[in-house]
C-alpha cells in the first residue's frame, strides 16, 4: 500500500510539472493588403522561437493552431478584436495569446504585439518596435518584441559590437528609440485555487487526567501517523479524502497514588479513510497566498490489528467499534506558492476531537475506581504538503 501510495504522488508530481508553464499560442501575425504575405510565417515563427527560447512558456505549434481553428471555422485573418482572440485561445486551450500587427509608413516598418490571458481577457503585456530597412528588416524587429513578451530585457548592438540602451535616442543620429523596451512579462499572482495531492505527518494524542484523595493520575497515548491525501481547494473552502495510517506509538502513565509509572511502545495499528471540509480566507502577497484555515475532519477505521496482524475488531460490539471513528474540529494556517500553473501548499492544522463511546467508557472506568475529575481529550497536530495544478 505505501509503495502505490508514493508511486502515486511521484506520478501526480509529474503531471503537475508537465503543466507548471502557461500554454502561450502565437496567431499569425496581421499584415498590410499591399505587402508580401510572405513575410507572415517568418515574423510569427521568430515570435514564437523567443517565447521557446526563454523557457517560461509552452508555445503551441503553429500548424495545430492553423488546424484547430480551421475545424472552428474560425477566421484569423485581420483579427483585431480582444474579444475574439480571447475566442480563439480558448478553443486552443491555452492560456495566453499573442497577437502581432505590422505597419508600415513610408521606408519604416512598425511591429506592435500584445499578449492577452485568455482567463481574464486583459493585456498581461504590451510591445512594439519599429526600424528603416528592407522587407527583411521585420525579422529582427519580430525578434525584439518577442524578446520583450518573454520578459528578456532588449538592447541594441552598436556598431562596435557593444550595447547601448535603446530607450534613449541615439546620439549620432538623434533618431527617437526603435523599441518600447524593459517591458515585464506577465507574473503569476497568487491563487491558492488548485487540485492536488500529498503528504501529512500527524501526531494524535489521547489524553487521560485524574484526581483522587491520596494522588493523581496522568496518561498518555501517542500515535505518529502518516497521512496521503487528495485535496480540491477552492477560494474560500478546501475538500480532501485520503488514507490515514499509524506508523509508530507508546503509551505512559504517571500514578502518584500508587508512586508508579511507565511508558512503553504500542503494537497496535490502525488505518482510517480520511473526509476533511475546511474554510478558509487567503490573503495574496506577490505569488505567494497566506490563508486561515477553520472545519471538521472525519477519520473512519478502517482496521485495528495488533503486533500479529490479528484483528481486534473482530467480535467486539457496536458501541466499542463506532468508538474508533473520530471527529475532528479543526484550525490552521496555510500558505500557497505559484509558480506557473503550479502550486506548493504546507499547511499545519490543529484539531479537537469530539468526544466517542470510548471516551466516555474510559471515563465510567476510573470513576468506577473512584477517581475524581475524570478528563478524557484527544487532540491531532497536522503538518502537510500539498502540490497541486492551478485552477
């Protein structure tokens, strides 16, 4: 079971990997009437080569944009509305759009690209460059703005070989700048919305306190579990199902009436299928939410064997087995990490649980014995990892 259970999550991680980058497709750029039409796919394929280059986008191929919109009926050429790239890049399932237009005015060139979210329909970045030369000159310029849409900074080479700034006019020409450059690409802002799985480590402990006239009674039983789970996290709520395992645990016992104690290892173990529902309020910083978290777990057992893999579940009554099934009231804090699509959640919870069958019967027990202020309580310290994709 813990063999699948971690070959489950390395699978599960790298899915998510393979969808961290946002999918990015590039439209055929938007040309004049009165140009070569040739000059389309060059421009638009140099666009795209920079966005490949620069390692933080999966760029859709371009034949698989012509064939899906083609399927659409849906027509390309001289796009100029958002709207209908937002259109577009949602019947090409990606996640940002880039639309590049050229110009031209008497012997110089224009290019003017704009990178729009598919999800939201806003500019998540805007360029444009211009330069004088041959038809060829485009593709240089096609290489500026895409350069600029990946986030790389842009620079001119000068003659020399050097670099020099191309934001200020150049000094033996006194021409204006050739490119609106330095412009950032778009960032991931945080979002603690995704699906995902992970791993908790968790430490429940039973505690048992007592009086009597001539002492008192303090006990403790501790289990180390481990914790695999499947979580959807939306905004404000958070679901998870998972499976609850003991790992190690050791009981121990302080008497001060009878002047003795003990601690010792338990051989039990117990498995339980695990429901969580919490709320939760996030607060973004940058790519990083911080949240609140607030709700019940329910943990129901599944087996309760001892150090022989005998089942003590076997023959007891209703009342004692229905005692194994716990209910969690929870709070905790969490934190939700971006990056790309893909999102790193550590959270920590504390949880009460509500009192069982069993509680009550170790209470009756002592007070049979006549102890005074019987106290049961159990309470559960959650430490998690959750890796998720983004939605």
């Amino acid at each position: 079971m813990k063999r699948a259970i971690l070959a489950l999550l390395f699978v599960s991680i790298a899915v998510f990997a393979a969808w961290s980058q946002p999918k990015v497709a590039v439209l055929d750029a938007i040309i004049p009437q009165n140009m070569d039409p040739s000059v389309i796919i060059p421009v638009t394929e140099k666009i795209a080569e920079r966005l490949v280059v620069s390692g933080r986008f999966t760029v859709l191929d371009r034949a698989n944009i012509e064939s899906v919109l083609k399927e659409r009926e849906f027509q390309v050429s001289g796009m100029v509305s958002d709207q209908d790239v937002v259109t577009a890049g949602k019947y090409l399932g990606a996640d940002f759009v880039v639309v590049a237009k050229v110009t031209k005015v008497s012997d110089t060139y224009f290019i003017s690209a704009k990178m729009i979210a598919i999800k939201t329909g806003v500019i998540a970045n805007q360029t444009s460059a211009q330069g004088e030369g041959k038809l060829s000159a485009l593709i240089a310029l096609a290489e500026q703005v895409g350069e600029v849409l990946s986030g790389g900074a842009v620079l001119a080479q000068s003659a020399a070989g050097g670099q020099k700034d191309i934001s200020k006019p150049d000094e033996g020409t006194g021409k204006a700048p050739e490119t609106k450059a330095k412009v950032r690409a778009p960032s991931s802002t945080a979002s603690s919305r995704f699906v995902g799985a992970g791993f908790a480590y968790s430490l429940d402990t039973l505690a048992i306190d007592a009086t009597h006239s001539t002492g008192t009674y303090t006990g403790s039983d501790a289990w180390n579990l481990g914790d695999f789970t499947v979580t959807y996290a939306g905004k404000y709520t958070q679901f998870g199902i998972g499976y609850l395992s003991s790992l190690s645990a050791t009981t121990k016992f302080d008497n001060t009436s009878l002047n003795t104690s003990d601690s010792q290892p338990l051989e039990d173990k117990e498995s339980f299928l695990v429901i969580s529902a919490l709320l939760k309020y996030p607060v973004s910083l940058g790519s990083v939410s911080l949240f609140p978290l607030g709700g019940i777990e329910y943990d129901l057992n599944l087996s309760y064997k001892d150090s022989n893999g005998n089942d003590l579940k076997t023959g007891s009554d209703t009342t004692w087995e229905a005692g194994l099934n716990h209910l969690f009231l929870q709070v905790g804090a969490g934190a939700a990490f971006n990056f790309g699509k893909v999102v790193v959640s550590p959270e920590f919870v504390f949880g009460w649980k509500v009192k069982t069958s069993q509680d009550t019967a170790i209470e009756d027990h002592f007070t049979g014995l006549g102890w005074d202020s019987v106290s049961v309580k159990e309470t559960k310290l959650d430490f998690g990892l959750l890796v998720g994709v983004q939605i």
